[in-house]
C-alpha cells in the first residue's frame, strides 16, 4: 500500500489559509470541515454536530464496510439539503421517490459492498432542473447512461463504483451542464488514470470527480472550466490521504471531493 499517491497536478497554489477557510482575498472560499473513516455512529454524531453548527455536506462517501468520509462548507446555498447513509439498494430506492416527491434531487451517491447488499450514502437538495440518477450500473450500462445524459444535455456530476473486482457497478448523477466541456472517463488502472491526468491537462481539462473501483481502477470526471488552483492525488492510505490534506490545507486548498475503496483514497483539491 503506497502512502502517497503518484498523480498529482497542483498550479498557482494560493498560500494563507487554514481550517477552517474565510473569505478575504479569495472571495468564493468558505469555511470547510472534512473527515474520513468515520464508523456509522461517529458519522452520525458528526452530521448532528456539523449541521448544527451552519455547514452543509457537498461530497459523501462510503467504504469498507460502512467507513464514511465527507466534505461540509459552511452556508453559501439556501437550498433544503438532507444527508442520509447506511442504506439498502431499496432504502435509497425509497428515499429516492420521496426526494421526488418533496422536490429534492440527489447531488451526491456513493455507495461500496457486493451489487446484491451494498449500502448507500447520498446528499440530497431541493432544487429545480432536469438530472438522471441511476445506480447499479455495469460498465456497459454506464457507458450507455453516459451517452443518454450527453443527449439530453447533461453532465456527469457525481459518480461511485463499488460491487466486486469479478463485478463491478456504477453510480451516478448526471445534472444540468453549466461548466463547459466535460468528459469521462472509466476502469482505467493506475498508470492509465495517470496518463489520462496530463493528457487531459495539455488539452485544458482536470479532474472535478474521482472515484475508486473495487478492482483498483479508477473513474473520473473531467472538465474544462478554467480553475488554475487545483490538486489531485490517488493511490493514498487513509495516512497518507490525512498527509496531503494537512499540506494542501496549508497552501490553501480544501477538498471538494474524497473517495475511497478497499483502504485507497483519491481525492480533488481547489
């Protein structure tokens, strides 16, 4: 298990910042609280507390055996938001029609364990526009999902894979595009993933969203927005993974995304 992940792509790093983030010379910056492997009840204890306390979740994530890892900034939407975790295939089912219902969409799924008993964690708002979300998804059937968002004019903004090395699936949330040009990528290996980073970066495109398969592959979003102060690392251990955030945090970077799989995280910094 490396402790350090080999891809990594950092520019114009802006230095002076430290949890949690203000607003000063960076006028989009937010306070921000992230963790990770958190078990279900400390997860539960730290949604109560985070919320109470005016933050609201834009990235979840679970893994290995129900461990949670999440990103919370603090205000900046007025949107209703609720964040559920330790769901069934049908409990998230279930939640999924009563968002519906109550207006509110999904902006965050993760999910991990075998297809036929994973557990589901997800971010849900309550706001208006079109999206898809599905789940369950084999490699070819996210690739067909893909091809249907990108028709109706949608971008891939949220994506998770979990099951099986033998059995691998995907879930995702495909929302309205309002970032420019996007494109995905999927089952690729680590020396792939890399090589896709700086081919990708020549072109003017970076990493939004990365997840971790339970093979080793790695799934990924890109996108051509213009950021310059950005980093992404893969490939970490939790250890590793609490390393990077302590000195990106120092240059001033927040996480805006964690994920993880079979002890690997790989995260995205801005």
């Amino acid at each position: 298990m490396r402790t350090t992940g080999k891809v990594a792509i950092v520019t114009a790093v802006l230095a002076g910042a430290a949890v949690p983030m203000t607003t000063g010379a960076q006028a989009q910056a937010q306070a921000w609280y992230a963790y990770h492997g958190l078990s279900a009840s400390q997860s539960v204890a730290k949604v109560k507390q985070l919320k109470d306390q005016g933050y609201r979740p834009i990235t979840v994530n679970v893994s290995d055996g129900e461990r949670y890892a999440a990103v919370w900034v603090k205000g900046g939407s007025s949107s209703e938001w609720g964040i559920w975790q330790g769901m069934s295939a049908d409990g998230f089912q279930k939640r999924f029609d009563a968002g519906l219902k109550e207006g509110a969409q999904p902006t965050s799924i993760s999910a991990t364990g075998p297809a036929g008993s994973a557990v589901f964690a997800a971010v849900f708002e309550k706001k208006k526009g079109a999206f898809l979300a599905k789940a369950g998804l084999t490699p070819a059937g996210f690739a067909a999902a893909n091809k249907e968002a990108l028709a109706k004019g949608l971008a891939l903004t949220s994506v998770d894979a979990y099951g099986t090395p033998g059995d691998i699936r995907y879930v995702g949330v495909w929302s309205a595009n309002s970032g420019g040009a996007w494109y995905y990528t999927y089952g690729k290996s680590l020396k792939q993933h890399e090589a896709e980073v700086y081919a990708k970066k020549e072109k003017g495109f970076r990493p939004v969203k990365v997840s971790v398969a339970p093979d080793g592959t790695y799934a990924a979003v890109w996108r051509k927005d213009g950021v310059k102060s950005w980093a992404h690392y893969v490939d970490m251990s939790a250890s590793g993974y609490q390393k990077r955030f302590d000195d990106l945090k120092a240059k001033g970077l927040a996480p805006v995304q964690v994920n993880a799989e079979n002890g690997k995280y790989a995260a995205i910094w801005q």
